[in-house]
C-alpha cells in the first residue's frame, strides 16, 4: 500500500494542528504576500537579526499583521526566520521541515 501524498498550496496551513500556531502563521504568510517581500526575507539582516538588527521588515510585517497582539517577540522572530526559510528554500521544503520536526 502505498501513503497518499497530500499537496497543500503556498499559505495552505491547514496541515497544523494547533489552532493559534496555525492562525499566526496564516496572519504572517498573508501579511508578507500583501507587502511582495519574499526577495528581501532572503537576505540575512547580519548583527541583531531581524528583530535587533537594522531592518524595518519587522515594523512592516507587524502593520500588515490581522491580529499582532498574537505574537510575542519570540513567536515574532520564529515566524520571520520561516518566512525566511520559505523565501529561500521553498513552500514545500518548509512544509516538509515542519512535517518532519513534528
């Protein structure tokens, strides 16, 4: 018997179990497609990363988010750093790193 191979389309997180995991990341994937920053998030910020470093992407994202209340500075951070990994590697490896971390 062969498993099923289940595709889920760029933004798809309905693969994530936790519901507020899966909403803050919906609200962040859609906040960086309204601004089109996918070539920026490629780009490491260097000293103090995106959050302590000296690039606005966090400001920006944040006034684009639905509901930035959701996030603490770490959830902030780790969403960014997988967009990141999304700008860079693709949709479906990050959708298969977060399969396999589970």
């Amino acid at each position: 018997m062969n498993p099923e191979i289940v595709v889920f389309e760029p933004g798809d997180f309905s693969f994530i179990k936790s519901v507020a995991e899966k909403a803050i990341y919906c609200d962040m994937y859609k906040a960086v497609e309204k601004l089109g920053i996918w070539e920026e998030l490629k780009n490491e910020p260097f000293s103090g990363g995106f959050l302590f470093g000296t690039t606005d992407i966090p400001n920006r994202i944040m006034a684009n988010l639905e509901n930035p209340d959701a996030h603490s500075g770490a959830s902030l951070a780790l969403c960014i750093r997988d967009m990141q990994y999304i700008a860079i590697h693709g949709w479906p490896m990050w959708v298969l790193m977060y399969d396999l971390s589970q």
